[in-house]
C-alpha cells in the first residue's frame, strides 16, 4: 500500500534516509508498506495520523527476549 508523505525540503534526507522514495511524477515523497509506520507518522497524512494514535496502533508491538544460558554438555555424568 503506498502512503504518500507531506515532506518539508529541510527534512527530506531524514525522510529519504528512514525509506521513504521521491515520485518525480508527481513531485510527493511516499513510501510503499513500511516496516515500522511510526517513523513516518511526522509526515503522514491528517487520516493517517489519526489511525496511528487510536487504538491498538498507539503503541507500537515489541518483543521481550530472554538472554541465554549456556548449556553444560555433561549434566551429571563424568
């Protein structure tokens, strides 16, 4: 899905550095499904802005990860 972005000139290389492509065309910054919307909310449409703040797009997903232990090759024996 490609969300098309209302990007200031003095911010376009932040816009262009987080994945957001430049439509010569049409003379609009837009990026096409990406992985992490709220990096680009900044620029998003009023519509979209409204739908990241709702609901369960508030707050974005993330994952707890435990640190390993090693394992002993030799539990018990000798």
């Amino acid at each position: 899905m490609r969300i098309d972005l209302v990007v200031p000139f003095s911010e376009h290389n932040i816009a262009k550095n987080r994945g957001a492509k430049w439509d010569a065309h049409n003379k609009v910054w837009y990026v096409v499904s990406p992985e992490n919307i709220f990096d680009f909310v900044k620029w998003a449409p009023e519509r979209l802005k409204k739908a990241t703040t709702s609901g369960l797009l508030k707050h974005p997903p993330f994952v707890v990860v435990q640190p390993r232990t090693p394992r002993k090759k030799n539990w018990g024996r000798k």
